[in-house]
C-alpha cells in the first residue's frame, strides 16, 4: 500500500481553551478526555428524570445558592486535568465560580449511569474525578440494577462501598434517599 497522501488516523488533541470554544458554537454536548473530543449521546428520560430528582434532593439540603455550596447539572463542565473535562449528571461545588461555563473544583459528584457508560467510560470519569483534591464523594447510580457505589474519602484515604436495592447517603447537609428514588423509578418505567 502506498501513501494515503496525508490521511492521518490519531485524533485531533483539543486543549481546554479550544474545547471550550467549540461547545460554545456547536449545539451538540461532547466531553474532553486527555485531549480529545468525545461526542455524549442523548440520554433517555428515566435518565434525565432520575437525574432531576438527585438534583431536587441536594438543592432543597443545601439551598437555592444563597450558601457557599451550589448545586449543577449537567449543562455544566468540570475539568479535571489540564486537557480533561466531563459533564457529571449533578455536582456540587462549594467556594467561588472557576468560570461561567466550567468548574475545577467539586465536593460532590453523581452520575446516573446509561448503556454507554461502559467500564473503561466509568475508569475515566472516576480517576478524573479522585484527582480533583475538592472531592469527597463521587457516586454511580445504576439506575437499571438498582445499584449505587459510593467513593468516599474517609481520613485522607478512599473507600468504596455500595448500596443494593436501596439505602441513604449522606453528602454534608444533604441526604440522598434511594429508598424513595427506586420505587418512583419503578413507575416511570412501566410508563416507558
């Protein structure tokens, strides 16, 4: 085979600045990750509605912004590295803005797990995640098994545990109740 005059096969590596200019002009959501521009896929509604609901949960714990934490979905960025960024289902940061479209800092971390989130997705997102020295808690709610697996920095270290079916976590103030989110769930999805 000769030369493909010039067809190179290595994406694109994007630095932060340029992936912030292209999601500012294309109507489309992507992530970063070590460079490169990754394409989202639309999430379903039990997604979305499961999302909103983690959101009401910590917005009513820690208010409508009026206190030094506030809580995001994810319409908003949070960058984890210099050429990494992700736009977690909910957040929660705590001290000033980074900027008008993105975060580096985080308390709290959740994300709603979809078919696409396979095991190398969810190794991406949580290493970027544990580098964030804001961090004290990030969880992946798997809304198909019932599933929530909860990285919580605990003296310094972290620990990983999960709760099956059901059960609470606490994030500061806020309670998470997924006794109370799991059969809501159930319904929305005999209606689905």
């Amino acid at each position: 085979m000769g030369d493909m005059g010039g067809v190179d096969d290595d994406p694109v590596q994007f630095s932060w600045e340029d992936y912030i200019r292209l999601t500012r002009v294309i109507d489309q959501e992507y992530e970063l990750y070590d460079g490169e521009v990754l394409l989202m896929t639309s999430p379903s509604v039990r997604h979305d509605e499961l999302a909103a609901r983690i959101f009401n949960q910590l917005y009513q714990a820690f208010g409508s912004g009026d206190g030094p934490c506030r809580v995001f979905t994810h319409s908003r960025k949070l960058r984890t590295a210099e050429t990494t960024g992700f736009q977690p289902d909910v957040y929660v940061r705590c001290g000033p803005p980074d900027h008008d479209l993105w975060d580096a800092d985080a308390r709290f971390v959740i994300e709603v797990l979809s078919p696409s989130n396979d095991a190398a997705d969810r190794t991406r997102r949580l290493f970027g995640y544990l580098a964030l020295d804001s961090v004290e808690s990030i969880l992946f709610v798997d809304q198909a098994k019932k599933v929530v697996t909860v990285h919580e920095r605990l003296d310094g270290l972290w620990r990983e545990r999960q709760l099956i079916g059901g059960g609470e976590v606490w994030l500061g103030p806020a309670m998470l109740d997924f006794d109370a989110l799991w059969p809501w769930l159930d319904t929305v999805a005999a209606l689905t």
